[in-house]
C-alpha cells in the first residue's frame, strides 16, 4: 500500500500538511486516501479535473448510470433550502455503453480509480449493467445506487426494503467478477437502516455506501404549487449531517467489519473526521462541490490536519474511535442512547 503524500495545492498559503497515513480500505479495495466524490455531483470527474488533481484523491464515484440514455425529469430539478439543497435530476445520463466507451476510458486513461455507480429500474437491469461492466478495465469497485424506484413492485424504492434491496445486490454480485468491491448505497429513509445494510451484506455487499439523500418538498408560496416539477426530491447538503452519521453510528454498531463510505452534507475537514469517528473508512463529497468545486481535496487536507491536531498519525486509527468504552469520569447511561424527546 503506498502512503498518500500531500503538498499544498498550487497557488496554496500553506506550507506544510501534517504527516499522517491517510491510507485506508473498504473491504478489498485498498484507497491512498479516504476522500472520493459522492454520486452525481461531479459527473465522471472531468470538470473537477481543471480544478485539482483528481488522482489526489481516494478515488471519483461517477453519476449513477441505467441501462439506456435517460434525458432525467422536467424541470425545475433543483430548489434551493435552509442549508442544503433539493434535486429530482431523474438520473439523467448517456447509458451503459456510452458511459465505459467515454466516461470511463477517460478516468482511466488518467489514472483515477474509478467506483462505478449503477442504477437500475428492475432488478433484471442490475444484472445487465454488472455483465457488462465485467471485465472491463479500470474499475475499482462498483457502488449499486437502490434509491430507485422498482417499476415492478409499484414503484417501491429498493432500499426501503430488505428483501427488495437484497435481490438488487444478489443480482449485481452474481454477475460481476467475484472479486470486484461491490457497495449497497443506503437510503435514510427507513425505520431501522440496519436491518437494511444487514440484508444487502447477505446478499454479497462488500461494504456500505450511507447515506443518499433523504426525501423532501418545497413549495413555492408565489405559484403555490410545488417547486420542484417533480414533485418531491432529494436534500442534500449540511441539513442532512447529523442524519448521515447517525445512519454511519448505527451500522457499525450493528455491523462492526463492514467496511463504511460515508456521506452526507460533509463541507469540511472536520465534518470528515465526525463521519471517521462514527465508524466510515472513508468518506464522499457531495453537494458542496457545486459551490467549491475544489472542496474535495481541501476537506482531504483538512481532514489531514483535523487527525493530525488529535494525535492520531493513521487515518485507521481513528476509525470509529468514537465508539471507545466510555472514559471512566463520563458516566454514559447505555439505555438514554437512543432516546429522543
Ligand atoms: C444533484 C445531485 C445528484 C445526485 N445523483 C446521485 C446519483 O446519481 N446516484 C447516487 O447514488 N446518489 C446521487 N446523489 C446523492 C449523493 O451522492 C449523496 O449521497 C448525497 O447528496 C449526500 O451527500 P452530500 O450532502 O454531500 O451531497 C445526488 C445528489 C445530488 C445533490
């Protein structure tokens, strides 16, 4: 495993990053460094690509990508709200075959590794789209989006169920090469997400993507309709944190081998580091990347200084650090911890 070395991005005050191993893994697929994009906010990694080194980072989740070309929903898809935002983009995209002959040939040319997102609208399609990334090169893993509609169960979202999110990964696992890392990428939208994550690791998940966005709606008090055409949407962004390192909290509690990318709402250094503690290996940046495009790899360097400031020297270390036994002077009641008023 190489060690991760960071210097300051051109044009950067900072003279020096603290020396920390920033290596890491999930599962099988060893990372240098534990920042990589989140799904659909940096399309295939192109356009960050004139804004920093994209091979800087752990590695670039591309937008989720169907079977066929998908022109996505009506506009408006986007609505703007308190510390965050609301999309209904309908996975918009150019299809399986267009995507490894550009998209994907382009990340690896350049040498990113690559954690292909697919999505499907039955779980035949999921079987399609693993076959025919098999054998195909430069593909580190393969993160399986289940936020979506299942147009054969009444439109019934995938992760919302285990049975129905298991099926997904058993069909995507089959069909892809044994060894290939394959992440269930977890919706917040249910009773006990770790029931969920337990039935996607049944099914042949290497590890745990959480969390997508969470639904919401805005309305528009001018036209007093909705604001977005498609109804309801997903928020993003920093209103959904504390949700995201809750879900993050609540599987390793469940799960403590399974290996976590985290994300959800993570604008800093120090919004990394909560997800690490709570028990992510590794982490994906999302929404803040619309309005700082280079936010990736300054919340890699912060992440760096956030480890370093608390003594630790290997980014593993610290990996669920905040489930420690209590210190001996907190007196932790383990009955009030997930009590809500
Ligand atoms: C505009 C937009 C498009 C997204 N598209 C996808 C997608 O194609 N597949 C997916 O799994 N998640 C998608 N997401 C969800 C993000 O990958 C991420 O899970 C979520 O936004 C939480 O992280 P954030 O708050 O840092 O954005 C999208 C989010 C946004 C804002």
């Amino acid at each position: 495993m190489t060690r991760a070395v960071f210097s300051p991005a051109a044009g950067s005050t900072v003279e020096q990053w603290p020396d920390v191993d920033l290596s890491t893994s999930l599962g099988s697929l060893d990372l240098p460094a534990p920042v990589l994009t989140a799904s659909g906010c940096a399309a295939a990694g192109r356009e960050l690509d004139q804004f920093f080194d994209i091979t800087a980072l752990g590695g670039i989740v591309t937008k989720s990508v169907m079977l066929q070309p998908r022109s996505g929903r009506a506009t408006p898809r986007m609505a703007e709200t308190p510390s965050g935002m609301l999309n209904s983009i309908g996975l918009q995209g150019p299809g399986i075959d267009q995507f490894i002959e550009k998209d994907l040939a382009w990340l690896d040319q350049r040498g990113a590794r690559t954690i292909v997102s697919i999505a499907g609208s039955n779980v035949d399609e999921y079987s399609k789209l693993a076959q025919k990334l098999r054998n195909v090169p430069g593909i580190a893993g393969i993160e399986v989006n289940i936020s979506c509609p299942n147009v054969e169960n009444r439109g019934l979202v995938f992760a919302c169920q285990p049975d129905s999110a298991s099926s997904v990964i058993q069909a995507v696992r089959r069909f892809s090469d044994p060894k290939m890392p394959i992440l269930a990428k977890l919706s917040p939208d249910v009773t006990d997400i770790s029931e969920i994550a337990h039935a996607v690791v049944r099914a042949g998940a290497t590890g745990i993507s959480v969390m997508n966005t969470t639904l919401g709606m805005v309305i528009n008090t001018d036209t007093m309709r909705p604001a977005l055409a498609g109804v309801t949407g997903g928020l993003s962004g920093p209103a959904i944190r504390p949700i995201a390192v809750r879900c993050v909290w609540q599987i390793r509690k469940a799960l403590p081998d399974v290996p976590i990318l985290g994300m959800g709402g993570i604008r800093t250094g120090q919004d990394a580091f909560q997800f690490i503690l709570a028990g992510a290996s590794a982490v994906s940046v999302g929404t803040v990347v619309f309005n700082d495009p280079s936010a990736p790899l300054r919340i890699q360097h912060e992440l760096a200084q956030q480890l370093s400031d608390h003594g630790f020297s290997r980014l593993r270390d610290a990996v669920s650090y905040a489930h420690r036994e209590a210190d001996a002077d907190i007196v932790v009641d383990i009955d009030e911890e997930y009590e809500v008023e």
